[in-house]
C-alpha cells in the first residue's frame, strides 16, 4: 500500500541517476526534472496506478464466473457485464469470444473483467463483422471499471468502419484498462470520448490499425470539461498517427509516461489545443522510427489548426531514434519546466524502455501476434497496412480447481492460507493491505508473464 510513498521518497536518486538534457533528441525538452505527487493512495490492487487507480472496479462484490465463450445467455461475458452490483468476472474457459450481436457496453458500474483467470492462452474478444460488428469493448456512462489482460482483436470488418474503435471509453469516470492487447481496428485502437476523468490506460498494446484510419490512440475527443488520464507503459506500433492524440481543455492532468512509440508514418505524439489548450506532461518515452516513418514525420508535435488557447508542454527524457523530426520547433513555445501537474508515478529512465516493456507490456500470455510485435520492434521492422489474421479458436484448456467458487485457485489459497473449502475473496490473511484475492490475481499475472506452464 505504500509503494508508490516509497518510490516517491527515492525519487531525488532516480532523477540524479539519469540527470538530463544532453545528446540527440534530448535538446528543446525542459530544465526541471519532474514533480511526482506524494501520498499517492494505492488503489484496489497491487499495481494500480494513474490518475484511475482509484477505480474500485467490482471489489467486494460478487465473483462471477464465465463459462462459455457464446455470445450470451447463462454464463457468457455479456452476462456479467450486464449484471449490476460490484462484481469480478472471472474466467473458466479460454479462446475467441466472438460477439454476434452488437458487444456489450459496459453501462453498470463496479466491474473488473479480469482476464488473467482465464486458462490456456486466454481471452480474445472479436466479432462477426456485419451491422452489429462494432467495437469490442465500450465502457459509457458508467464509473468504476477495470479491465485487465485481455486482447481485443476485430478480425473481421464491420459496417460501422468509420467509428469502429478497438476501446472506447465513453462519459465515464474511474476506469483502469491495463495489460490489454489490441489491434487491427478501423478507427481508433482506443478512444476517449465525451466526458470522461480519472482514466488510466496501462501496460497495453496497441497495433496495427487498419489503414486508412490506422491511429493508436485519441485520448480525448469533445471533451465537456477538465479530465485526469494517466498513458503509462504502453506500446504504439505500426500506426499512421494519433500515437497518441493529446486534445484536453485546460485544468486537464494528462501525463504520457514511459511508453515506447514505434513506426508512426507521419506524426508520433499530438499536441492539440482546439479545446483550449493540452497541459501535458511527456515523460519517458521511446520514439522510434520504424519501415514506415519517412523523413517528414515528427515525433511530438504542435498541431496548431483550430487552436483556442495555448497547450502547456513538459517534456523530460523523451528518447527518439531515426531520421524524422523528433521534436517540433513550434513545441518550444509553450515548454514549461515544471509539469502542469505531478506526475502520479516515479518514472523509468527511457534508456532500456524496450526490454523492460517486452517483460511487462499486453496481456499475457502473449499470443503469436504480440510475440511477433516484439520481435519485430526489437529489430525495428514490420510494416504497417498488413491484413488482420483471422483469429483461430483456441484449444480448451482445464481451468484451475476453484471448488468454492470464489475465483482463486485452491492450490494457491491451502498454500497462502485461505479456505478453499468456502469463499473468501474478500479477506486479508497475510495483512498486506490488499484483499486476498488481488493478490491471487497478481500470483497469477507473475506465473503467466514467466511463460511457466499454467491451466
Ligand atoms: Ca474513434
Ligand atoms: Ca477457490
Ligand atoms: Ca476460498
Ligand atoms: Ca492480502
């Protein structure tokens, strides 16, 4: 509970440790290394983190089970998504959840989807194309969500092309999207719309859009009013532009930090200020030119068309490889020194981003397109434009034993000291702070992010 208190007291050795500017791509950033907030309160589980880690997603709630990868009916996802009342869905069978209805919007507050239950390689979401085949995963008008480890590939295109996202978050407060894996959609991999605040998007991949609308992410789009959203970790790769779109009014708290962007076409990071003017803090991050970068891309950039108001830009370590242009000059007009508000995490030198996102970035296990996306970053190739591939089931595989039903594996619950004989999701027997079964689901993330072998 108190690790983001520890990281912020050590925070004065890990900025003398990578003390800054100087050398290529680091000219025209700020003077002032970054303020990290204090007394950050930790949120639900161990590695909550952003301007969302107070999303209380289905703690304390129900733990219910998805038992069927159909579109609906007793036991499918859209069932518990449609329940109300805090609840925790868990997963007992692995493999593509094609939707052939229009998906499900998640409009009931207090849920986690928690994908990292699932057995085998996990869970997918998909859809059947035609009318109803729209985005995967909408989350509107609602509060309270968390959605971990699971991967959203629309491998079929619907009719819906021109608003078809990967994850939209809609009107919507509170909301944690961490280690999801997304790609080939026709708008945008993930897009904020409307009135949304206290969103975190983390530890994620998001790839491959489909030309010609093939953009990483929109963070914001008509927003009502200020809104705080935290990018931290995340990959961007093989997308045109919008890696990501940064378009917030004033008194907004939005900090992009630590995440790598790779093969952009034509523009990486966007600075809009048609809603007023973006504060931004850019800290961390990788920018790295790609097959598909040509020499006029530009790695953070001004956009100045329909501006309403001046942006406020911090930048701090952001390390850029290749030829394009890596910072705008038009940037230097609204740098400011100081991040426009603290960061809510200690950040990690961008040196050495790469090998520690392929550890920890996307939903685990990663499967063969994101095992494929890693190599292909690693040795800077791959384009962007290739066709989806049509997802194949997979294999059921046995789920964990969870003979009372509460989502934690037996084995682990007689090994950690709780009852597998009756449901205690709820409780704190080793005292951590954290409800026993957050720390089941952290247990679990380790064993599936080691590769070692798991039902
Ligand atoms: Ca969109
Ligand atoms: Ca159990
Ligand atoms: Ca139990
Ligand atoms: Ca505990």
């Amino acid at each position: 509970m108190t690790q983001l208190r520890r990281l912020a007291a050590i925070l004065p050795v890990v900025i003398a440790a990578c003390s800054l500017p100087s050398g290529t791509g680091h000219a025209q950033q700020s003077a002032e290394p970054p303020v990290v907030a204090q007394n950050v309160e930790a949120g639900v589980f161990p590695g909550a983190i952003g301007h969302g880690a107070a999303s209380r997603g289905g703690h304390g709630g129900r733990i219910i089970a998805v038992t069927t990868l159909a579109d609906n009916g007793a036991g499918s996802l859209r069932a518990c998504i449609e329940e109300t009342g805090p609840r925790i869905c868990v997963f007992r069978v692995n493999g593509v959840i094609r939707f052939s209805a229009r998906p499900p919007y998640i409009t009931n507050p207090y849920i986690t989807i928690a994908g990292q239950t699932a057995p085998g390689g996990g869970i997918t979401l998909a859809h059947s194309g035609g009318a109803e085949g729209r985005t995967p995963l909408v989350i509107k008008g609602t509060h309270d969500v968390i959605v971990r480890h699971v991967r959203i590939r629309p491998d079929i295109s619907g009719n819906e092309q021109g608003s078809e996202d990967g994850v939209t978050i809609e009107n919507s407060e509170r909301v944690i999207l961490d280690h999801l894996s997304v790609s080939w959609a026709r708008d945008e991999l993930v897009n904020g719309f409307a009135d949304n605040d206290a969103i975190t998007i983390s530890n994620s991949i998001f790839a491959a859009g489909v030309p010609r609308h093939d953009k990483c992410a929109l963070l914001a789009s008509d927003p009502d009013g200020p809104q705080n959203l935290s990018f931290i970790g995340n990959i961007c790769a093989h997308n045109g532009d919008r890696n990501p779109d940064i378009n917030f009014p004033p008194e907004s708290c939005v900090e992009v930090v630590n995440n790598l962007f790779y093969n952009a076409q034509s523009e990486f990071a966007e600075i809009w200020e048609s809603e007023g003017g973006s504060p931004i803090s850019l800290v961390g991050n990788m920018f790295l030119a790609g097959p598909d970068t040509h020499g006029a891309a530009i790695g953070i950039v001004r956009a100045g068309i329909a501006a309403t108001g001046d942006g406020e830009a911090y930048l701090w370590d952001n390390g850029f490889e290749g030829d394009f242009t890596h910072i705008a000059p038009e940037v230097a007009d609204i740098l400011v020194d100081t991040p426009p508000c603290p960061l809510t995490v200690t950040p990690r030198p961008s040196a050495g981003l790469l090998a520690h996102l392929r550890g920890s970035v996307g939903t685990w296990p990663h499967d063969a397109f994101d095992s494929q996306l890693m190599q292909e970053i690693a040795g800077r190739g791959g384009r962007i434009g290739r066709a989806p591939s049509p997802l194949v089931q997979a294999d059921a595989v046995a789920p964990y034993a969870d003979a009372d039903a509460d989502g934690m594996d037996d084995a682990w619950e007689t090994q950690h000291g709780n009852d597998p004989a009756s449901s205690d999701p709820w409780a704190d027997v080793d005292g951590n702070g954290f409800a026993d079964f957050e720390d089941f689901l952290s247990a679990r993330e380790a064993t599936i992010q080691s590769g070692a072998a798991h039902n």
